[in-house]
C-alpha cells in the first residue's frame, strides 16, 4: 500500500503488517524450555530496542520473569547457565553485540540468536545455537515487529508467555485496521514538530518508557534531530526543577504520549503540560491505541516512525542514511581493540 506516493522507507514502516505475519507463522518454530532465573536481551540501536519491549511486556504479565536489558559490549558479571540470553543484531555484524555475545557464552547461559544475516548468524549455525532469522536486506530499525514478534514467540514456546500467540495475531489485526489513521496521526505530529523546530521533548508516563525510548532514536535517525526524553512520574522528581529556570532563549516543543485509559497516566501529563505551558512551549497531545500495552507499543511505534520519517522529507533529508552510525562503526574495532 502506497499512501505517500513511493518512497521505499515509508512502504517499509507500512509493510510492518507482513513482517508480524511472518512472525506468527514462525511463532514456535524455536523453543529452549528451562528453570531461567531472568532473561538478558543483548543488543545495540534499532536491535537493542526489542530489549526495552520485552522488558515492559514481561513487566505487565503475571507471567513475566526479570528482563535485564543489556545495550554493551559488556554482560552483567552475575549470568550464568539459569539465564537465557538473546542476542539480538540485525546486520549480525554489531561489534559490541558480538563481544557481549561471545561474553554470555563464557558465562555458560542460555543463548538465542537474533539477526537477519553477518557473524552472528554464521556463528549461530556453526555452533548449533538456536537461531531466529528475520528478513534481510533493511534497515534494522524498521524490523522492529519481527525482531520482537521472534523473542517473544521463543518465550511463548519456551513456557514464558508474557504474550501468547493469539494476543500477539490480535494485536496484528489491531495494527491492520489503524493503518491509515495512523499515517494522519504522523503527518500531524510532523507538521507540528516543523512548524515549532527546536529542540524537541517526547514526555510520556509509565510503563511507556521504552516507547520513548524509541521515539527519540527514531527522531535521531531517520529526521537527524537530538530529542530529549521526559516520563512521570519520575519526571516530577528531578526534570520538573529542570523547568523552573531553563536558559532564556532556547527553543523546545513537546510531543506528549499519553494512554487515554490510564487515568493516572493522564493526569501526571495534563500536569507536566501545564509545566511546559507555563514555559509556552507548545505540546502536541499524542494519544495511544489500542486495548493492550502490545497494541499501544505497535501503534506508537508506527506513528512515531512515520512521523520521523515524514519530518525527514519536510526537510529535505534521506531518512534511511545514518552516515555517523557508518562512521561509528568503520573505527569500533580501534576502540574496542578487537
Ligand atoms: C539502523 C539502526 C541502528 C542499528 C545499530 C545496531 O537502522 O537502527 O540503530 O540498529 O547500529 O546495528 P544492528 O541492528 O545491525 O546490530
């Protein structure tokens, strides 16, 4: 479906629908059942985000079991052979995910890889870990849906279903049915973030944390801007002192991300915008859909994405090129002494 004439990245954000089908019909295909004391999700960027969505999904389930999310070369000294570790790279080439890679190995966990192609799945298939393949060829950001849909289908078939398979083939049909209305969603926040410039603050509350998370990096990298992230009701305790005495002369503009059927949700923003107004900074009111967290995080994540790459066009810049990340990247073994 083409609704904003051809460019490629906009059909790989509106082609999400097929990647969660994809996930469905490989929901199961890997299982690693166990006694796991917590899980470790291991990745960087537009890969590592998976870790932040699983965290929360597992934080809202009954069924849920610790999520430590691990965005480093390093593991956390403590894991070991009750901890299950996916490993999660798109290119499969990510330095520091292979070094923490290689780490958790040491440590004799539990390992799942995730990746499209590269090192990670060569060693995967070498050493008969358990493998989770995801479409290649994209960028690693947009394979959102099936890098999670991956995890959290090894978790159902592994007995640790902080989403089943017929939440996640709902929320599937959830985001089928809002597509369009999720494209004006965007086209508005665009416009209303290149209208105001600035610098731009995504706030929201809790437990929506990753979803900001993963807006700010959309932002980065398909828009080229630097986002500042704010969430009650932590934001209350610390950025709020912040908002008393901001140099004079700086430009800001919010987007605030609220669930309309969390009351407290609702209130804590409606009392941060009063914050920002009082500084007159605008705030556009993004409200989220959907009737579970899965639904909210898939709609967000769309709307957001879209909005970042639509605000890339306004201005004129190629969403998909990340040339910093490149360069990054073409000196990380120097760094690392690898
Ligand atoms: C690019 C992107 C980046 C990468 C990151 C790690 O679309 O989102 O944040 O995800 O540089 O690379 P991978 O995902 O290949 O391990």
């Amino acid at each position: 479906m083409l609704l904003w004439g051809v460019y490629k990245v906009e059909d790989l954000y509106l082609g999400w629908i097929e990647q969660l089908d994809r996930g469905l019909s490989n929901w199961g295909k890997v299982a690693v059942p166990g006694d796991y004391r917590s899980i470790v999700v291991s990745g960087m960027g537009g890969s590592g985000i998976v870790g932040d969505y699983v965290a929360v999904l597992s934080s809202v389930s009954p069924r849920g079991l610790p999520v430590i999310v691990s965005k480093s070369h390093l593991v956390p000294e403590f894991i070991g052979s009750r901890d299950l570790v996916f490993v999660i790279s798109y290119s499969g080439n990510t330095l520091e995910t292979r070094m923490a890679c290689m780490r958790a190995r040491e440590r004799g966990a539990r390992l799942v890889i995730v990746s499209s192609d590269g090192y990670l799945e060569k060693f995967a298939v070498e050493n008969n870990i358990p493998f989770i393949g995801v479409v290649k060829g994209i960028a690693p950001r947009t394979a959102l849906p099936e890098m999670l849909y991956g995890v959290l289908g090894v978790l159902d078939s592994s007995g640790i279903g902080i989403v089943s398979r017929e939440e996640a083939a709902g929320a599937r049909d959830f985001l089928k049915d809002v597509l369009k209305e999720a494209v004006g969603e965007a086209y508005s926040i665009a416009e209303f973030i290149a209208e105001h410039d600035g610098l731009l603050i995504l706030a929201s509350h809790t437990p929506y944390e990753s979803l900001v998370l993963r807006g700010k990096n959309e932002f980065n990298e398909n828009s080229k801007i630097p986002v500042k992230v704010e969430v009650a009701p932590e934001w209350m305790h610390n950025d709020i002192v912040g908002w008393e005495r901001p140099f004079p002369g700086n430009k800001y503009s919010v987007v605030a991300i609220v669930d309309p059927g969390d009351k407290p949700g609702s209130k804590l923003v409606d009392f941060m915008t009063g914050i920002y107004e009082k500084n007159n900074i605008p705030v556009y009111r993004f409200l989220l859909r959907g009737d579970s967290v899965l639904e909210k995080l898939l709609y967000g994540s769309l709307v957001l994405g879209l909005a970042s790459v639509k605000l890339a066009r306004m201005r004129g810049l190629d969403p998909l090129e990340t040339m910093s990340i490149a360069d990054y990247k073409s000196r990380v073994r120097d760094i690392f002494g690898a």
